[in-house]
C-alpha cells in the first residue's frame, strides 16, 4: 500500500497526462495491480528475418502508466529458436518470470522474451506463455500495426497509436 501511495505522489503532473481521443486508452486508466485480457488481433514477432512468434489470439496485461504487455501461447512460437538464460526476475503480480534469448543463425538476441512457469493463481492463464521485448527484435505486430518498444528498455511493453501516456520507462519515472 505504500507504495501505491508513493506512485500516486510522484504522478506527473495531471496537465501532462494526454487525454484520449476516439479509439484511444490512456495508461493511466488501466488498473493497479495489473489486469489480464484476452486479446483477438494477431500478433507477430520477427527477428533475423524469420518469424519466431504468430499468434491469431493472445493476452495482455495492463498496468498503471505502462504501454500493455502481449502474452503468446507457448503452441504459437517457435520454441526451438529460444534458448533459456539465466535471468530471472521477480514481479509482485505476477510471480517469478524466466528469460528467453532467441538465436537465428549467428545472430542473437539475449533475454529478449520471458515466460512464467509458475505464475500466481491471478494470472494462471498466461503460465508458459511468451512476452517479447519489441526493442530487442527486429519487429513486433499487433495486427497490422508495427509497435514501438515502451521507452527506456526495461519494461516490455508495446506501444501502438492506440495507447497516450506519458508512459513510464524514461529515467525519472521508476516510481510512476
């Protein structure tokens, strides 16, 4: 809960939060602790010039002043390009997530998707599935739209026209 409190103090300043037009979500619309949705555009991923990932449905998850994060069904993504790291990381929501480096040939791209094996029982439906950084791929697709990577690299959210923000990942912005 202090936290909460913390995040709501070091808000930005509410005349920076853009107000959304028709067809529009504003991030900071979606809810603290995050939610999961299903999600019917296809969804691709590439990289090295091969499609790792073709999903025709998914899940998001959607969380306070993050761009949403794309869950692929584990039968929809070539499985045998990943190859498991060592990097884990800990998400008070969701549980305890691995990470995934893809290899195509010589190229690589280190930790550039993680996984759930044992996710809490909130977030059951995503356990197994994959979530790609956009910014460590050549290229991810929410139908027919090619999303951006949410900014700063560390979160793995994908921003598309759909979403305003400001959206947290820029330095200064950890605690939003």
């Amino acid at each position: 809960m202090e936290r909460w409190r913390r995040m709501q103090r070091n808000r930005p300043n509410p005349a920076e939060i853009i107000k959304p037009g028709p067809g529009q979500e504003s991030v900071w619309d979606y809810p603290r602790p995050p939610r999961l949705e299903p999600v019917t555009k296809p969804i691709r991923v590439v990289f090295a010039g091969t499609e790792i990932a073709a999903a025709p449905a998914s899940f998001r998850v959607v969380e306070t002043a993050g761009a949403p994060v794309y869950y692929l069904p584990p039968t929809t993504v070539r499985t045998g390009l990943l190859r498991r790291s060592d990097q884990t990381s800990l998400c008070e929501w969701k549980g305890q997530a691995c990470y995934w480096s893809i290899q195509v040939g010589d190229r690589q791209a280190r930790n550039a998707a993680w996984s759930y094996p044992e996710p809490v029982p909130d977030f059951g439906a995503i356990r197994d599935h994959f979530a790609f950084f956009a910014g460590r791929v050549d290229a991810c697709y929410l139908g027919d739209e090619r999303v951006e990577p949410q900014p700063g690299g560390f979160y793995g959210g994908w921003v598309t026209a759909n979403i305003v923000g400001p959206i947290k990942g820029e330095p200064g912005t950890e605690s939003w």
